[in-house]
C-alpha cells in the first residue's frame, strides 16, 4: 500500500525518483539520490529528469535515466509513461508533486497530496519529502548521481591542464538565464584581474555564455582561460571539483559546486535566498546589495530589479578575502 514507510530492511529492487527539468534544481534533488543509493545498493534505480540534465548522469552505473520531454508529441509520452509502468517500481519517490506515482501504484511511495508545502531550502525540501517514505539517517551520504570518467581526467589533462601551467586556479561563472542575476562585465574583468595575481583565472559556461566571456576577456589586463561552450556538464564537473573556488551568479554552475562542497562566492540578485542560497561548503559568502532595489522592497512595485547593479567590485574584491 502506497502509504507505508519503506525500511531498510524493505530490500526494494526497483526505485524511481522523479526529479525536476533544470540543471540547477536537478542537482538540489541529488541528495536524495545519493541517500537511496547509500541505502539500498542493490536496488536499481531510475530517475525521471528533462533533456537539459541527461549529460550530468552520462555514463552513470549506478542508475538509469527516465527522460521526460514536455514538448514531445502525446503518443511518445504515453509510450514513456508505458515504459515506466511496466518497470513495476517498489518504490516512487516524486520530487515533483505530481499523480504519477498514483498511476503506478508502487507500494511505497511518497504521497500525492502532502499537505503544508516545505519553506525552507530547496535541497532541506527535497529530503524532507524523502522523509515522508523513508527515515533516512542525517549524515552525508557519498556522492553517487554525478560522476566523471577517466575521458574527463583525460580531457582535463590534455585541453585544460596545459593551460594552467600548474598554478592553482579560481572558476568565475559569469552567465546566468536571467539577465536580472547577471552583474556586469566590466565588474568581472576588474576582479579577475585583481584575483589573477594569485591565481589562474578559468572562465566557464555554455555556447550562450561564450561572447560574455569573450567580453570579459577584452577588457581585462591578465590572462585567463576559457572553456564557455567548449566542455559538457560532467566535464563541468569535473573542472569544479579541482578547482579553489567558485564566483558565480545564482546559476546551476552555483549549485553543482555546493554538491561537491566547493566553496562559492555568489553575486546575489532578486532570488528567494532562503530557497536557493549556497550550500554544502561552510566557507561560501553571499555579496548582496538588493536594499536600493525597489521591485525587492516592494513587489508590487513596476520597476525592474536592478539588485546587481549595487554590487561593487570593492564589495566582491573585500568579499574574496575570506578565500
């Protein structure tokens, strides 16, 4: 029955977890996967994610992939859903809130209508929603659901490695979705080039971010490196996990840091910093000017949000300090 508490002792041998569609808030469901991977190592585990994530789990043994494109026609969707059916889950763990796992009838899972919705951090969010079909145990379980191959180390070692001249390096990660998260380039190019005394300077992104970057670069005085458009995400985190430290906006590149516990320096716009603030490493610091912003004092307010026009490179400069 759909209502019952799965045990370790339950020994399920399949599981699907339903996560979201973004990069980002595919990553803050990773905790969950890693904890059902943890626990039940036997089990096989699928995970339901959008088009945009699949390279992230790429090459991953340790569970399957359910893509699930909402712009794909309705006979392709029925025959997704056909496929997950006659998968015959034991377990449905739906971050999403959705009826699917009404449909599947699993004997375990989380419940379709949960009452009061979480308010705090997205990730403390997703846990808790695993709570209410399994009594995890707190500590941090192992990082299982991104995983890079020995093609990264190789990749990173011939197209990145040379490039570095064995110094140290910082990644900023100038890009953002939302052109209300993004600071400005000139900022960027002037700590760059203050934190490019110390150490090399790695720029990345995806094919969109490219001529930010190219930006960034023209106005700065020192070297750096550019791999914007050039590498995919496991690739990406790879690059993150050798790395010092992270700049970034609020982006998914934010969040994939703080799942390897890389400390972030993160510009911090308009977004619910309750919600989606850095976690993982205790060593992140938030610069954040939004109290000359009207639209953030005020929502009802027509204004835009110009939160990250406050930011100065004083404040960010002051703030790398603690690096």
């Amino acid at each position: 029955m759909m209502c019952a508490k799965l045990l370790k002792k339950s020994g399920p041998k399949r599981i699907l977890v339903v996560s979201q569609t973004n990069i980002g808030d595919v990553v803050l469901t990773c905790p969950v996967i890693d904890i059902l991977r943890r626990d039940f190592p036997q089990a096989r585990i699928d995970v339901v994610t959008g088009p945009k994530a699949v390279s992230l789990f790429a090459d991953n043994p340790d569970f399957g992939i359910k893509v699930f494109d909402k712009q794909a026609p309705l006979r392709q969707k029925f025959a997704w859903f056909k496929d997950l059916y006659q998968a015959h889950y034991d377990c449905v763990v739906d971050l999403r809130r959705t009826m699917l796992a009404f449909f599947l009838r699993p004997r375990y899972a989380t419940p379709v209508l949960s009452g009061k919705s979480f308010t705090g951090h997205k990730k403390d969010a997703h846990l808790n929603r695993l709570r209410q079909v399994y009594d995890f145990d707190a500590f941090s379980p192992k990082q299982y659901a991104v995983l890079t191959t020995k093609e990264d180390e190789q990749f990173f070692a011939k197209e990145v490695a040379p490039a570095l001249q064995g110094q140290r390096f910082i990644v900023i990660v100038p890009g953002a979705a939302d052109s209300a998260k993004r600071w400005h380039s000139q900022g960027f190019a002037a700590v760059a080039d203050h934190l490019s005394a110390a150490k090399r300077i790695v720029f990345v992104g995806d094919a969109k971010d490219a001529g930010i970057v190219d930006d960034i670069q023209g106005r700065m005085k020192s070297s750096s490196v550019s791999l914007a458009g050039k590498i995919n995400l496991r690739q990406l985190a790879l690059v993150l996990k050798k790395c010092s430290w992270v700049m970034t906006h609020d982006s998914g590149v934010m969040h994939l840091a703080c799942y390897f516990n890389v400390p972030v320096l993160a510009l911090w716009g308009p977004t619910d910093i309750n919600k989606y603030a850095p976690w993982g490493s205790k060593k992140s610091v938030i610069v954040r000017r939004n109290e000359k912003c009207l639209r953030c004092q005020d929502p009802r307010a027509k204004e835009l949000h110009n939160c990250m026009s406050f930011i100065t490179v004083e404040d960010v400069i002051n703030a790398a300090t603690d690096f």
